[in-house]
C-alpha cells in the first residue's frame, strides 16, 4: 500500500474556500446534482432553489414557495449562472467540473466555460421536484449554527487535522 | 533526547499492521459475499487476535463473514478486533516515545463505562454501517450515504452522542464527495477503516463516556492549542502543564472546545465561533497562566473546561514553560478505546535541530536522525508559516505518528525576524488578532456568519 492509503489522517477532501454568502448562501455538490439556494435580489423573504444534474445539466430553478423562475425558461437563468460561479469559487473551478462531468476543450475550467459548455447542450429543464429536498438540506445546514458548542474531549477529531490546501 | 529510538524498527509492529491491512482490503470489496482473498483477510485477523479474550468470538465473525452471513454482531466484534491491534500499536509507538524523550507517564487507569441501555438512534447508526459494510468502499454510492444524514441530524443536538454523530458526519461527507465507489481511482484503505471502526464501536451504549475522575486546582501554563476540523465541525485543543496547588507532581493536561459548523464557516471563522466558550483562548493569545479552582478532569488529563472555574493568572512564556515545566510534567494515560495511533499527540520542546528542506518536505535532523515535520497540520488563519518553522532554532511540538513514521506538528517556534529573536504560535490569532490579514480574515468570516445567521433567522422555524 502506498504512504496515502496507509495515512489514518490524510485529508480525503479539501476545506471550502471562503467566499462572500450574501448572493448564494448555499452550494453544494451532491446528490447528483450541483445544487442550492440563491437570495433574490428584490424579496428579502423569497430565495430560489437552483439544481443542475450531473451528466444531463437538466436544469431547475423555483422559489422555496415552489412558484416557478420566470428566467429559466428553456436556458439556465442567472440564479443558475450564480450557482455555477460561487460552487467553483467555494470548491474550484476542477472540481466542479469533474462532478459535472464537464469537459472544457482548451485550457482549465472556469465558471464561464462550465456555464457555456453545459448551456452549449441544450440542456432540458428538469422538473421541480428536487427543490423540496434541496431546501431542507440548506435548512440543515443553517441548523448548524444553532448547535451547542461542547467542552468535553472529541477524540475522534484527531482523524480531521487541518491542512492548508483548499479545494 | 534520544532521536535515533524513532527510526528503529518496532517487533511486532508490521505484522500487527499486516492484519489490520487484511482486514481493510477485505472492506474496500465489501463484506456482502467475501471472495477468497478477502476471506484470507478476514481469517488473518482472527488470527492475530487468537491470543485474546477476544478470539473465540473474533473467530466466530470472521467464519460467518467469509460465508456471507455475518450479522451486526459480528461485524461489531471484527471491529472490536482491528481496534485492539490498533491499541496494541499505540502501546508500543508510545512506550517508544516515553524512551526516546525520558518521559512518565500516569498509570492511573481510566475507569470502566456502565453498561447502558441501547438507545434507538445508536441501533439506527450500527444498521446504517453495517450496510456500509456490505457494500465495501468501491460499492457506495448516494443512496447508501443519504441514509446517514437522517442519524445524524438526530444525534447531533444530544451531547451524549455528539462523539459518534461528529464522526459520521464527518465520514459520510468524505464518501459523498467520493461516490460512486466503482469510480474511485484510489482508496484511503486505512482511514476508512479507522473511521467505520471507532464509529461501530461508538454505537456500543457507554462506550463513548469519559466521566471526570477528579478536580483541579492549581496554575494551567499553556503551551499551544491544536486545531481540528472538517466540513461541520472543529476542535481546538490547548495542551498545557498543570501545576497542582501544594505542589503535587504537575501533569501534561488539555482543555478542548468543539463545535458544529456550516462548511462555509472557515479559517478565521473557525477560532471566532470557538472563541466566546473558552476563555483559555484569548489567555494562550495573550501569553497568559490560568488558575484553575475546582475544574473538573478526566483520568486521561482532560479537563472539562468551564469559564466559571478559571481566572486569568500571571504572564506566562510558552517556551519558557516548555523548558521548564515540561520536562518534569507526568502525561496521562490513554483511554481503553481511545489507543489509536492516529490519537497520539505528545507535547515535546525540540533545540538544536538542523532544518532541511527536501521535495518540498521539511524535516528536523535532530543528532543526525530526520524527524518529518508535519507543516501541513498548522491552521492557515495564524501567524505562523512553514517558512518561519523552516527558519527556527527551537520548536514546541506534538508528536504524532502516522503511515509509518513519527513526525512533529509545530504548535510554536523561536525564530529570527529582522534580527530580532522572536516567538511565533500556530494559535496566535485563537484569542482575536491586530495582524493586518487576521483582521481581514476576521471581518470576511463575521459577515459569512451574519449572513447564515440572517437567513436562520428568516427561514428556519417557518
């Protein structure tokens, strides 16, 4: 076995990169899809629920009242154009690719070419379906801060040191 | 110090390790319908362990599972086998260490949990591994990950399950980000198997109960916090001396703070949410003793930190306690389940090294011997830089040891910065900083925090 697959402690996945939440506070890669919530720029109240398949780049986009968004109608919407540029910013531009099974023809990936080459497709627009569980996932995640801190000893942290890579 | 006892070879180590090996080949195809070889990895284990208390139930799980009928029970006792390797492993890495630095260590021993009654979300977490299990790691994929997010949701706001529901939550993100399995171009065969053990072994009611043993009342001199994180959690870690008040044998101690957090929370972000639970903190930033009254401490020398039993004392020197203090502080012992080689992190005050830098790698030659310096483990939101470690002429230290060797992970340095002789701490900007990119870091991680807390505040409970 090699030096990395005998490391009790190597970091299998790099920490998100900081980035500025106020427009997209919520982005990830899962399930898969590239998925999150995207404030809206007029309703304080309101925020879309934006998804991309893997693979397909079946896109869906609606607010967290399940009202459809008027711009992604047959092309990806600015929402989904935002969530594409705060993914690569949270986790790169190589990442994401790579999850969305991209592939950029010359050079490395960028928020721009992901956008473009999935968009060059003609991707279908995807059914609404997902946004439910998108949308009780940002819930989940906006629970975290809600957690009560401990000062009772975490062993099991010992396997999550930090490393000074990012994504 | 005896720098050369870290190079030379262990007995036993390697074949203990071989087993362990056998075992994890044998998850990363999946216990569902074992193949030969994995049967061979199964079967080695029980071997290694036929010495034990263990072996006649080890034995039993590994021929069950080799015949694909293994049940929870089983899987439970594998686990249980790895860790006592593994346990066996620690013993020997740290009794090499004691030698090698002229340490003492306790014996007190660490008492026993009381069995407990098994609580339903624990069974929810074994049933969840045990399908884990079965798939091995080149079989996951979302819908065998999706089913832990529902445990852990549950888990993590009850303290007396916050151990196992860190872990997990912590593991299946790692396999998420690598589904599917049958895509993976390599596996980290060793973690995996350290993480799906502890956490199967963590389901067991009681297991994860470390219960104070006793107080403590004297002066706390710190010598540098360690920090830990992943994507929704992180752990600082200050080690320190504890100096008793009528001057008992003072004793290698630390004080712990964790959280859960939003994976958007980062660097900075990681010391401000951890900051206002641990006035040790901000005392570490200043340079400043404690005096303790009454703190609660574990048999392992933790203390179960609580601002109420702490005051700030008199200025104290990190270096200077590390030259001092150190040498004639006794460490803990480690908890039964807690011996993991991954869990040794022994405080140690390094001179008169030569720093060399080679592929990128930095190591200390201490009389001659290479002792790897673990650079990548200091927090990116601090003052101090493997450049200034490369630079230093002395260095406080946790000792580790992992994939095979020991190394140092630098907690603080003396070095020279234009001519002048100065201290430079991984954990400097822990207690808040004046450092022009730590304020700036600090301002991008209060507003990231707003902004969450804002949409808490208008989403959430609706």
């Amino acid at each position: 076995m090699s030096d990395w697959e005998r490391s009790s402690t190597e970091r299998v996945i790099a920490p998100a990169r900081p980035r500025k939440l106020a427009k997209v506070p919520f982005v990830e890669l899962a399930d898969g899809r590239l998925q999150g919530v995207v404030s809206s720029g007029s309703d304080i109240e309101r925020v879309y629920v934006s998804s991309v398949l893997v693979g397909t780049y079946a896109f869906a986009c609606s607010t967290n009242n399940n009202r459809p968004c008027g711009g992604a109608r047959g092309s990806f919407c600015n929402h989904i154009r935002a969530l594409i540029s705060e993914a690569v910013l949270q986790y790169g531009a190589e990442r994401v690719a790579r999850y969305l099974r991209v592939e950029t023809v010359d050079g490395e990936p960028s928020a721009q070419t992901i956008a473009d080459v999935m968009s060059n497709t003609r991707p279908s627009q995807g059914d609404t379906k997902a946004a439910a569980p998108v949308f009780s996932r940002f819930l989940r995640h906006l629970a975290y801060l809600e957690l009560a801190p401990s000062t009772a000893p975490l062993p099991e942290m010992q396997w999550f040191p930090p490393t000074r890579g990012v994504a | 110090m005896r720098a050369d006892l870290l190079s030379e070879p262990i007995a036993g180590l390697d074949e203990a390790l071989a087993a362990v090996d056998g075992f994890d080949q044998a998850l990363v195809a999946g216990l569902l319908r074992p193949q030969p070889a994995q049967a061979a990895g199964l079967t080695e284990l029980a071997h290694a362990v036929a010495g034990t208390p263990l072996a006649a139930r080890v034995a039993e799980a590994a021929e069950k599972t080799a015949a694909g009928a293994a049940s929870e029970d089983h899987f439970i006792a594998l686990a249980a086998a790895r860790t006592a390797l593994l346990g066996s492993v620690h013993d020997a890495l740290v009794s090499r260490l004691d030698e090698a630095f002229g340490r003492t260590r306790s014996e007190e021993t660490a008492p026993q949990a009381a069995e407990r009654q098994a609580a339903n979300l624990l069974v929810a977490a074994r049933s969840w591994l045990s399908d884990l299990a079965r798939s091995g790691w080149q079989g996951i994929d979302h819908d065998v990950i999706s089913g832990s997010a529902q445990v852990v949701s549950a888990m993590l706001p009850d303290p007396a399950l916050r151990r196992l529901a860190t872990l997990l939550d912590g593991f299946a993100a790692e396999l998420a980000a690598s589904c599917p399995g049958t895509s993976l171009e390599r596996v980290p065969v060793r973690r995996w198997g350290d993480l799906w053990s502890r956490a199967m072994l963590l389901t067991l009611p009681g297991a994860a109960e470390e219960p104070a043993t006793g107080t403590a009342t004297g002066r706390l001199l710190p010598l540098g916090v360690d920090l830990q994180e992943h994507a929704t959690a992180v752990q600082a870690q200050v080690h320190a001396v504890f100096e008793p008040v009528g001057g008992a044998v003072s004793r290698v101690v630390r004080a712990s703070v964790s959280v859960p957090k939003p994976d958007t929370v980062v660097g900075a972000g990681l010391w401000q949410l951890l900051r206002p639970h641990m006035s040790l903190l901000a005392a570490l930033g200043e340079g400043r003793s404690m005096d303790l009254v009454g703190m609660p401490v574990t048999a392992e020398g933790d203390l179960v930190w609580s601002d109420e039993q702490a005051r700030p004392g008199e200025p104290a020197d990190a270096f200077a306690t590390a030259r001092v203090a150190l040498p004639t502080a006794t460490d803990a012992v480690t908890a039964p389940l807690d011996r993991h080689p991954a869990r040794i992190a022994v405080p140690v005050f390094l001179e008169g090294y030569v720093a060399q830098t080679d592929d990128d790698a930095l190591s200390f030659a201490v009389a001659g011997h290479p002792l790897i310096v673990d650079t990548d483990r200091i927090p990116s939101a601090g003052p101090l830089t493997p450049e200034a470690v490369a630079a230093s002429g002395a260095c406080i230290g946790l000792l580790r040891w992992d994939a095979g060797t020991y190394r140092v992970q630098p907690l603080a340095v003396e070095t020279t910065v234009r001519k002048k002789a100065v201290a430079i701490h991984a954990g400097g900007w822990a207690g808040g900083t004046t450092d022009k990119a730590g304020v700036k870091a600090e301002k991008a991680a209060t507003d990231a925090v707003a902004v969450l807390r804002e949409r808490a505040g208008r989403l959430l409970r609706k």
